[in-house]
C-alpha cells in the first residue's frame, strides 16, 4: 500500500507540474526561512547553558529606589559584598566576582600584547565551567601574584611551549606567574575575557573606594544544592543592610537573577528582568511560524482551487471500494512527500545560506547532522508542515460524493471558494505586517543615527593614553595640535558615549533629607566644551585662569532635578569636595536612546582623566588618523595604537536593533516571495478556469484590459481587506516595540502607504501578467478545446 501511495503521489506530482513546483518552491523557501530562525533562536537560546550545574548560578544585580517612585537598576555590586557573602552566608557554596579592566599590555622578552581580561575572585573558576588545558585552578587564598591566561593567549606570548609556571610582566608593573591555562571561552558564552588578573590587585588599586558606597564588580554565586534563590537573597539583603551608610538603608535592595538569563534578559524595569534579546527572540519565533504559515496557506490553496481535477480520480476510486480513511491518507502521504522533499531542498539552500547569514548575524551557527535535538526538530518541522498545509485539503477531497462527481455535477460548490479567500486575505495580512516591521525597524535605526546627541560626534576619534602619555599629556596634545587635520583635542575619564560613573552624594542646599536623586558623572579638561561641541546655556565653563579643579558645570537636567532657579554661583559637595557652578550646559544623551536623558555634572581634574578625544578636520581623515598613531607611538612605543570613532562607538550600542533590522529585512523579502508563488499560482488557476468565458468575451467584443481587470479586481478586494486588518495589528506591534526606546521615530502615515503601495503594485503586476497572458490566446482555440 506504502509503494501505491508513493506512486500516485508522483505521477500526480508529474501530473501538475507547474502547481506542484510553486507548492515545491513556496515549502522549501518557506521551511529554509524557519530553519534558519530555528538555528539563531536555538544559539541564542543556548548562550551560558553549558557551565556545570548552570541552574544553581546566578548573578547579583543591585536595585536603587527613587524619590520618583522609579527603580534603577545596575548590574555592578558593592566591592565588599562578596567578603561578606563568602563569610557569612553559608546557603552560597561559591563566590566570583569580575571588575572590567579595559586593554593590558602583556610583555614577554620583546612581545608586546594588548589584551581584554578582568580582575576576578578565584572563586569565578568554581562557580562558572572553564576548561582548564594546563595547570590548575588558582590558589583559594588571597594571592596577588597569579594569573590565569586563555589558550589564544598562551600561545601568542609562549608559542606552543608550557606556559604554566613562568612569568610574565602585566601593565609594566606586575610580575605574576602563569598558574592556569583555560581554553578559550565558547562562543555560546556572554563572557568573554584573555585572562584573569588577582580580585586583590583591583582591591588593592581601588584603597578607599573600595566600601559599600562605590558598586563596580559583578558578582556572581552558585548556591549550595538544594538551596533556593530567594531565600539566599533574603539574608544578603538582610545583612547587607547592617553595612550600607544610613542614608542609603532600605534605597538598596539586591535581585538575584539566574545565570542562564543573563544574556536574554538584559532590560530591568521597576527592579525585574524584562527585556533584552528575549524579545527578539520571541518576535523573530512568531515571525518564522508566520512565514511557515504563508508557505502551507499557498499549499493549501492550489490543493482546494484544483479540486476539481482530482475530483474523478477521488470517485473512481470511492467506486472500487476506497474507504474515505484511504483517501485522506493518500493526501496526507503526498503532503508529507512534498514537505520532505521541501525539507531537503531547504536543508541545501541553508547549507549554501548559512555562511552569509553568520555573517550578517554575526554568528558561527553551524547545521550538525550530529545533533539528535536538530534531527528530531526537522523530523517535528516536516510533520507539522505536512499536517498544516495537507489536512484541510485531504478532509475536503475525501469528502465527494462519487455519484455527484462521475455524472459532472460537482459544479463550484466544492471548490473552497469562501476558505481559499480567506486564507489569501490572512496571508497576505501577514505579509503586510511584516513589512511593516521591516520599515518602522529601518526608520528607528535612521532615526539613531541621524538623532542630535548633544555633542559631537562625527570626526572624533577616542583611545585610552596608555604609557607614559598619561604623565607627558601637555606635550602630547602640543604635538597633536602641530598637526593639520587636528581641530582640538581634550581628555576625559570615560566615554562620553556610554557614562557609566553614577553618584547619589551631591549635596546642595536646600536638598531634602534622604532624598534619591542619581547624578552621572564625568571628569573633563579645560578642552572638553570646544572639542565635544557642547552650548554653554548658563555663566562659563572651566577655564585655567580660574581654580576650577572643585568646582562643577551642570546640565540643564541637573538644574531641572536640584530645583536651582539661579545655579550659576550655586555651592555644591561632592565626595568631600566642595565648590561652586560656574556653568550649564545643554542635556546631552550620556547613554543609549533607551534610555531618557540623566542629570549631568561636568567636573574638571585634567590628572584624573585617561581618555582622549580628537576632532578632525572633514576630509583625508585617515591621513590625520596615521599622523596622530605616529605620534602616539613616540610617547608610547609598548602599546599598540587601538582607537575608535565616536560614530562607530555610538552604534555599537545598538547592535540588537541592527540584527533585528536585517532579520527583518531579510524574512520580509522571502515572505514577499513566498506569496508570490502562491499568487502566480492562484492567479493562473484562475484565469484557466474561466478561459471559457473569457473566450465567449472577446468574441462578443469585450477587450483585453477590460478582462484583466474583471478578474484582477477579485484580487484586490481581498488586498483591500488585508489591508485592513493587516495595517492595525502591525501599528500596535510596532508601537510595542518603540515604547523600548525613551527617544523614538514616529508611525507616520507614509509607513502604511508605502506598503500598500507595495503590496497592490505586486499584486496586480503578477495577477495582470497571469490574466492578460490567458486572454491574449485566441478564442477560436479555447471555445473549440471547450
């Protein structure tokens, strides 16, 4: 019976085989678009989920609560909170915390390597899963004179040969011995880092700043087995209270957030985890049933619209005693035959897709036959499709009546008229949603990079003064000023990109008790106002022929939270520094659009700066750029020269959104696609069916074009109600997704009109070409063939 069924579906396939291979086509591409969904949605799912024991791992994220009401969230912790953890609650088995330290230079003989580690606990090895190449894991005791290196690493500074055990010199100033050798991190890890430097030495550097009041390393527990996460949070909450300065009680509370959600959820609202690339994930899952959706409708609609050229075979065989059971599996049969064979040909174009696609996703997804979870998911893929796209047409075949089919008399009333309409009305629904997403995601992206930031940032360059530029940095800028293509140069403490210092310690008079206003902070030279192009709004900015070192330049947002009528004059305590403000400056984004513009303050302590910021003259920009590194090498020989662009910086903080925005793109096309098989399809049906009347038209007169659009405009009222439906879903979806973003583009009216323009401009260019080719045959030929 298997072989029967095999070889009906065949000749029937052969039978038809212009509907048979836009059914073919429209699978495969749209099973191709869900595999490769699947395979980014699976890699993302994965990231962080192959440490030992990852459900016993998390993450200790700290909660400030605002006078607003409001909750912010940071992701650093108090330095001393781990000792007490470690010390005092026995419900957390390990402890490891990591403190970012930018770019080390590692010397060995005469090699010199620039390299992105951290400081971090010993702790960090038994809590998260490295796989430890040579050596073992650092000393528990509070050692300094350790360093654990990546295998990439290890290889660069001894070039194959043991490395455990020998010295190598860190920053120009620590001798530490190589104790561990790890393999580089995995791709699926959100962590990545060359080396881990002694927690101490950074305890060490910090001295004062190392209390309760300063949150900067992240922190990380694995809890004793069977403990759960709340109740290990609750005492560190409750004993960290005893620790915090009285004004700060009960404003701190810490969240402890499981390891694997790290990545995924990386958006905190009101203290909780909420957001992050779980919602790209989530959209981008819908997004591929959609598409599988559009690909099964169009089987659908062929099987129903040719209905009626089974139709006999169907009552033949009820003739000779085919059971209806029999008849729906034939169908089904053939629908998984097509839908395996579609699996095949996706599972090719993935394999050819799949290195462009890492490239535009920036992954390394790799399609493993060697991965019984991704044989069982594709085995799943060809059972559901076959299932969507051949149970409606296999119930509806197998439901005529063989006396009503041999006598002719099945007429349009079992050709699915109503359904087959409904589906074209809800596939292209679809269609227009996704275009437009494609758009609203396009214009945010363009609506970034064109926003006014407050600042400048075309032609600026930004690299840390490593060496000894730090110490000579008048000379320095004396030498980058001789040069032609330099505009200004200033100094400051961080990037003027992504503020990261944050402070509640401002005092003024007049600030109520207790209060919780958070200030972001930056440290600037005398420079900072000409080079960054910022607008002094109010009195003066810092200037050397004043004692400026303690005193403050506000942002407008600053002025707006203190309450300050008159600021200018204004004294203020900060960190045991008092002064005054001598100037406003405009609100400037100091963090991502996410986010909404934070109070600023502008502090001036040139020796307490270590990152440069050139403006450019437009115009042999790289030139410039190979000048500056010339004279960066002269004050720095050791270190490489690693500079960035603003701009580029700027962008890199929106790499979700750019991924979004090519998945987006991408999907939308092939979804366009796959439709337009199925309205070739359809439309060519179509126009075959009625060929008999269109024949008795033009032999009563009747012109092309006025039998184009008898029939095209079938098809555009069922545009028209796509439109309708489609349009409103799409404006709330999008609206979702820009209410992530405190400054965003608009849902102009242009957006819609662009896809329905779209969307008629091809409909009508592929009913048109199907019609008109059907009504420029000659009707002699057709009436005398009827």
């Amino acid at each position: 019976m298997l072989k029967n069924f095999i070889t009906i579906a065949i000749r029937s396939f052969f039978r038809q085989k212009f509907y048979s291979l836009i059914n073919l086509i429209g699978l495969s591409t749209g099973l191709t678009c869900t595999l490769l969904i699947y395979l980014w949605v699976n890699d993302e799912l994965a990231i962080d989920s192959y440490h030992k024991d990852s459900e016993r791992i998390f993450r200790i994220v700290s909660n400030g609560f605002l006078d607003d009401g409001s909750v912010v969230t940071w992701t650093s912790t108090p330095g001393p909170l781990g000792d007490v953890i470690e010390e005092s609650i026995p419900e957390v088995e390990w402890m490891g915390r990591t403190q970012r330290n930018g770019d080390q230079l590692f010397q060995l003989g005469e090699k010199n390597f620039l390299e992105k580690g951290v400081f971090g606990d010993p702790g960090l090895f038994r809590v998260l899963t490295f796989d430890i190449t040579e050596g073992s894991l650092p000393p528990t005791t509070r050692e300094k004179n350790w360093v654990a290196i990546s295998q990439s690493l290890a290889n660069k500074l001894f070039e194959g040969e043991s490395a455990v055990g020998k010295s190598v010199r860190v920053s120009r100033q620590y001798d530490l011995t190589v104790s561990t050798v790890y393999a580089d991190l995995r791709d699926n890890s959100s962590l990545h880092f060359d080396f881990v430097l002694p927690f101490e030495i950074y305890r060490e550097e910090r001295g004062a700043g190392f209390y309760w009041g300063n949150f900067d390393p992240e922190l990380y527990l694995k809890l004793a087995d069977g403990v759960q996460s709340q109740e290990a949070v609750d005492k560190i909450n409750q004993l960290a209270q005893t620790f915090f300065p009285p004004e700060d009680k009960d404003a701190i509370k810490f969240y402890i957030q499981p390891f694997t959600d790290m990545y995924l959820y990386s958006g905190f609202e009101n203290g909780l985890p909420v957001n992050g690339r779980i919602k790209y994930v989530q959209i981008f899952s819908v997004v591929a049933v959609f598409i599988l959706l559009i690909a099964c409708i169009n089987f659908m609609n062929m099987a129903t619209a040719r209905a009626v050229v089974r139709a006999k075979e169907v009552g033949v065989r009820k003739v000779v005693g085919a059971h209806r059971i029999n008849l729906i599996l034939q169908f089904m049969g053939e629908s998984m035959l097509l839908s395996a064979a579609a699996m095949a040909l996706a599972i090719m174009f993935t394999l050819l897709i799949l290195p462009v696609f890492n490239l535009l996703m920036v992954k390394h997804i790799e399609l493993s036959f060697n991965n019984p979870i991704l044989l069982i998911s594709i085995a799943l893929i060809v059972l559901i499709t076959g299932l969507l796209a051949g149970s409606y047409p296999a119930l509806f075949l197998s439901s005529y009546q063989p006396s009503r089919v041999l006598k002719g008399s099945i007429g349009q009333s079992l050709t699915g008229n109503s359904l087959r309409k409904s589906l074209v009305i809800f596939q292209f629904a679809i269609t227009i949603v996704l275009v437009v997403s494609a758009l609203v995601v396009f214009q945010q992206v363009e609506f970034i990079r064109d926003k006014n930031l407050g600042y400048k940032r075309d032609n600026v360059i930004s690299f840390v003064t490593r060496g000894d530029i730090g110490n000579q940095f008048n000379a320095f800028k004396n030498e980058l000023k001789q040069i032609n293509g330099v505009k200004a140069v200033t100094r400051t403490d961080q990037s003027i990109v992504q503020v990261q210092n944050q402070t509640g310690s401002l005092n003024w008079p007049g600030r109520p008790a207790n209060s919780q206003i958070l200030f972001r902070t930056i440290v600037v030279d005398f420079d900072f106002l000409e080079t960054m192009g910022f607008e002094l709004t109010e009195g003066r900015f810092f200037s050397t022929q004043y004692n400026d070192t303690s005193n403050f330049v506000l942002t407008q947002k600053a002025v707006e939270v203190m309450g300050l009528t008159n600021p200018v004059g204004q004294k203020l305590s900060l960190w045991g520094n008092d002064g005054i403000v001598v100037g406003v400056v405009n609100d400037f984004h100091s963090r991502s659009l996410h986010e909404a513009i934070d109070p600023n303050i502008f502090l001036c302590k040139p020796n307490n700066t270590w990152r440069a910021n050139i403006l450019l003259e437009s115009g042999n920009v790289m030139e410039t750029v190979n000048q500056i590194e010339a004279v960066y090498k002269k004050f720095s020989p050791e270190y490489p020269f690693d500079y960035s662009f603003l701009d580029d910086d700027f962008e890199r903080l929106y790499n979700n959104e750019k991924v979004a925005g090519r998945l987006s793109f991408t999907f939308t096309i092939m979804a366009i696609v796959i439709s337009g098989l199925g309205l070739i399809g359809l439309a060519a049906y179509t126009a075959e069916k009625r060929k008999k009347e269109i024949g008795i038209r033009k032999t009563m007169g009747a012109a092309v074009s006025s039998i184009v659009t008898m029939i095209t405009k079938d098809f555009v009222r069922l545009c028209v109600v796509a439109i309708v439906i489609g349009c409103p879903v799409a404006y709330y979806l999008m609206n979702s997704f820009l209410s992530g973003f405190a400054y965003h583009t608009a849902i102009g009216l242009s957006v819609f009109l662009y896809t329905i323009a779209l969307i008629l401009v091809f409909t009508l260019s592929v009913v048109i070409t199907q019609v008109a080719r059907a009504a420029m045959v000659n009707p002699v030929d057709v009436l005398r063939n009827e």
